[in-house]
C-alpha cells in the first residue's frame, strides 16, 4: 500500500473521536517491552485531568476495524498551543509506577501455578471488573512446555509482570535453535487480549517480502559477531562456562546472571538468552509498507546483498504519522532490551 492510502487516521478516547492531531507516533519494542503511543493535541483547552487513565484507540486509517493500538494514557503535557499525550497498552496494569504489586509469601502465593494460569488468575481477580475488561484473556493459551512457579516470595512486593516475563520457558527441540516465548496483546476489535507467542521457525513462511523496488525507501545494516563462550553465574556465585561450536572467530566472552540454581548445568533461563548460531545482522527499514506486521512476523528481504536475502524477524516497529508525512520504520533479527525505561524492576 502507498502512502496516499493513509490519509485520514483516526484517535478516539473514551467515547470521543479527536480531528485536531498534530502527530502521532507508535512505538513497539518487542519481546516483553510495552508498546507506547504518543499523541500531539493542536488544543490546549481540553482538561487534560479528564484524559488521564482513559482508553485511546489509533486507528491507521478511519476505515480499519481493529485499531492499531489501544491502551490507556498515563501522562499528558500541557503547553500554551498543545496537548501531548503518552499512552501505554493494557499491560501498564501489570507495570510501572501505576500497577499494583502482588505480595508473594510462604503462606500467600502461587506456587504450582504455571505462568499462563497466574497471568489469567491475577488479571480476573485484580485488574477485570464486572463491567470494565482492561485486558483480554479470551487468547491466553499454556506455554510448551508449561513453565511452573515455585519458591517466589516478595513480602514487600513485585510487579506482576515481573513474576511473569522471569519465568517464560524455553522449547528446546535444539540448543542451537531454542524457542523463545515473548508476550504480546493481540486486539479483536473490542479489547486488547494478552498471548504468549512463540518465536517462529525463521525458515518458515514470510508475512511479507520487502525488495529495494517494494516497500524498502532505504536500509542499513550492521553486523556483529556472536558471543561463543558464556560465562554463566547464579545467585550463590557458582559459575559453569558454555563454549558454543568451536569458535572460529576466537573466543568472544559473555557474561550472564541468572537467578536460577546452576548446580545440573545449562537451565533453559540460561539459553533463553543466547542466540542462533552465527553472526547477528541488525538490520533498519525504512518503509512504504508493513504498518500492520504483528512483531515476530518473517520477512523476506528480496534485496542485491547475498547475506541479507533471506528471512528475518521483525523485532521492533515504529509508526510515525502528521498531516504531512507517514513513515514506518522496521528493525529486523536484532535483540532489543526486554525492559524499556518504562518498565522497571518494583
């Protein structure tokens, strides 16, 4: 779709729909982060206290029936020609300054429940209410395999989604191909459903091929080589070294820090943290298309460079809209950081 296709997008909060946009810009992070909406105001009369914590929709383009994002404000910043808004999705219940914490102890916990049932558990009891769901739970499905919790304890508290994203487990069919899970909202036109995704196969089917002469306007790319030997430390101080392949670039070290009991060796919380074999591309898109991929999604690059035409995964996406300019801007394969400055440890 050309740009001239969008022209006309739409924000709604509340009830209201609002004409007078300055700018609009969508920022999702990928793995864990939560997605961020900013909204510009050219109307600085509106009571901004009335705004706080209400539902904002975006919608792409005024004939869409699902929303690009929904989710609800949490700051606003008023000037003397405008509002700005920021906006977070619903799993701002589960982080950040605005989340209740959960008090986890020897006699109070969740100790058996596997992740997806504390997520549905927690969400039912303590953010849905009989008239308001703030987050969906009609998509929320068990992990494979389903990943328990045991022995969590927070008498002064934690977020939720803390207790949430530290316990994702890892399929491992092979230690040089682990599957990840990450956390996504998923919108079925009435509200914002909580998943747990799997990573997918990166030689499967792509959502969509990108060419220099479709869809890419311009691209970058660098590459680095991946860490081959781990060193890998738990909370006693134990520490167990893993050498991956043979390390024909020479020894690259990296250090990681795991809660989990290292004593029978390499834990799947270890391995969630290391990558495919081989060098890691950071490739950034400029492009005309792919507003809609879901992140996760495989794209093929049908570009000149050898090393880059292949699948890739879309790891972070950032819609930026104003009266005069729509611009999406695609970042592939790379690990971006699972925590935003958002989202902070409780």
């Amino acid at each position: 779709m050309s740009l001239d296709s969008f022209t006309n997008p739409k924000i709604v909060i509340g009830n209201d729909r609002f004409e007078n946009i300055s700018s609009i810009t969508l920022t999702e992070k990928g793995g864990i982060t939560i997605n961020q909406l900013n909204v510009t105001l050219s109307d600085p009369q509106l009571d901004e206290f009335k705004l706080y914590n209400k539902e904002i929709l975006f919608y792409l383009d005024e004939s869409d029936g699902i929303p690009l994002f929904r989710g609800y404000i949490r700051q606003i910043n008023p000037s003397d020609k405008s509002l700005q808004i920021s906006a977070y999705d619903p799993r701002t219940f589960l982080t950040g300054k605005e989340a209740s914490l959960t008090f986890l102890t020897d006699k109070n916990n969740y100790d058996g429940y596997t992740v997806s049932q504390f997520i549905y558990d927690y969400i039912f009891t303590y953010i849905n209410s009989s008239d308001k769901t703030y987050i969906g739970l009609d998509m929320l499905t068990e992990t494979d395999p389903p990943s328990l919790l045991k022995n969590i304890r927070a008498e002064s508290g934690i977020a939720p989604y803390k207790v949430i994203t530290g316990n994702l487990p890892v399929k491992i069919k092979s230690l040089k191909k682990p599957t990840k899970y990450s956390i996504k909202m998923i919108d079925d036109g009435t509200k914002s459903n909580i998943v747990i995704l799997a990573d997918k196969d990166i030689d499967g089917k792509p959502a969509m091929t990108f060419s220099d002469y479709d869809g890419i306007i311009n691209k970058k790319y660098k590459r680095r080589p991946e860490p081959s030997v781990y060193n890998i430390s738990d909370e006693s101080g134990k520490v167990v070294q893993w050498k991956k392949g043979n390390t024909p670039k020479g020894p690259i070290s990296s250090k990681i820090d795991t809660t989990h009991d290292i004593n029978t060796g390499i834990t799947n919380a270890v391995i969630q943290t290391i990558m495919d074999e081989g060098e890691t591309k950071e490739i950034t898109i400029n492009a005309s298309k792919g507003y809609y991929l879901q992140l996760g999604s495989l794209i093929k690059l049908d570009v000149d460079e050898v090393e880059l035409r292949t699948n890739h995964r879309l790891k972070s996406k950032t819609v930026t809209w104003s009266p005069n300019n729509l611009s999406c801007s695609l970042v592939l394969n790379k690990e971006l950081p699972v925590m935003s400055s958002y989202i902070k440890p409780q």
